[in-house]
C-alpha cells in the first residue's frame, strides 16, 4: 500500500524567510496530493493540493510542486508570517482511493 | 453550520467498556473516511466508505473496530472492549469522489 514520508519533522524559520518541506510517497498509482495545516487542538484544514496532470500550483504565498518521476512532492510558503506556525502534513492518494497522511512537519515562525 | 461534524467531542470510558462515535458528513459528499491520530503523529488511515460500502479497512485495525455506513450519510465507528491504547483523537472526514476531503473536529478518547 501507500507510503508517505515527511521531511523534516520541525523546521524553524525566520519571519519573513521562505519554508519548505518534502514528502516523498511509494505508490506510483497515487494522483492526488493534499497539504493540511493543523493548528493545535484544531482539525486538520486542507489548504492547498495538487493532482497529477500539474507539475507546480501556487495560492498567494504557498505553493505545491510534484516530481511524478521521483515520486516526491514539496510544499513551499514565502514570506512568513506568525500565523504560519501549525503543523503541516502532506498526504497522497491512489486513483482515488484513501488518502495517507505523512508524520507532519512542525514549524515555528520565530520573530 | 454544513461542515463535518462529529459527536460527541470528547469520550472518557473504562478499559473494557464499549464506546461508538457518530459522523454526519457534509450532505453531497459520498466519502467518508475514519482516521486515528495521537499526539505528535499524523492521521492513520483506518476505513473509508463510499456510501453506503466500506471499500477498505486497514489491516492494523484490530477486529474490536467496527464501522457502518448503512443509509450512506452519517456513518459510527464502535470500538468494543476498549483498552489504554485506544486512547486518540478519532477523526472523520468526507468528499465527493476523488475531491478535497473536510475533516470533523474529532472524538476526543480517553481509556482509564
């Protein structure tokens, strides 16, 4: 089945400077990648996700780039802000079928 | 409100007792998908539904895990003889099919 890996698992960055974190995933049928922020005591909010058929998708300061033929994935945030801090957990799902999660990737926006 | 919504929110239970959770997906979606998360870890898949049929349960979940979805909208998971390591926040999320997927705010566990 699926596998999805998450990397780094806490990242710190500086207000204003750009994060970045990448998942890879096992499954060459997968065609659908979600990003979800989770702030603590809260659910899971989808914030931004890509399919297949695209390479790159950005939404104002994130953005989503896919490798199909690394089989990995990144999730890129520019010009951070304090509300930034949660974590982020990427997942992937094959032909439509259940959606696995990576471990997550705690950041910290320090000011 | 129209987003997932689960009860009840929180759940403290005795090893041993039987506990079931409730999820109303959002009306048009017909996925629906149970997901387990503990402290500092992701969501772990467990079942998912479309309608009214489960299409997979995982194979780490234990045969004490149940889930139905028998008219295709609200769906329960029922945990039997509970035990301390089922304590977790249970999750519940819904789509349409091969769309983004809402989550629930989650049952909140607690075996002592």
């Amino acid at each position: 089945g699926e596998n999805v890996e998450q990397h780094p698992s806490t990242l710190s960055v500086q207000e204003g400077d750009s994060a970045v974190i990448k998942c890879t995933y096992s499954d060459s049928a997968s065609n659908y990648f979600p990003w979800y922020k989770q702030e603590l005591g809260k659910r899971p909010q989808l914030i931004i996700d890509i399919r297949s058929n695209v390479g790159e998708k950005k939404d104002q300061r994130i953005a989503v780039t896919l490798n199909k033929t690394a089989k990995h994935f990144s999730l890129h945030i520019t010009e951070t802000q304090p509300e930034d801090s949660a974590v982020y957990f990427c997942a992937a799902s094959p032909r439509g079928d259940k959606i696995i999660f990576g471990k997550g990737t705690r950041l910290h926006i320090l000011p | 409100d129209t987003g997932v919504s689960q009860d009840p929110r929180h759940k403290i239970t005795k090893r041993g007792q039987n506990v079931t959770f409730r999820c109303d997906p959002i009306s048009e979606h017909n996925r629906l998908y149970w997901y387990r998360q503990t402290l500092g870890q992701g969501p772990e898949f467990l079942t998912y539904f479309q309608n009214e049929a489960q299409l997979e349960k995982s194979r780490l979940l234990s045969d004490r895990f149940s889930a139905e979805r028998p008219k295709g909208s609200f769906s329960t998971l029922e945990i039997q003889r509970t035990e301390q390591g089922d304590s977790a926040m249970y999750l519940c999320a819904s789509s349409p099919f091969m769309g983004k997927a809402f989550f629930g705010q989650g049952t909140r566990l607690t075996v002592v």
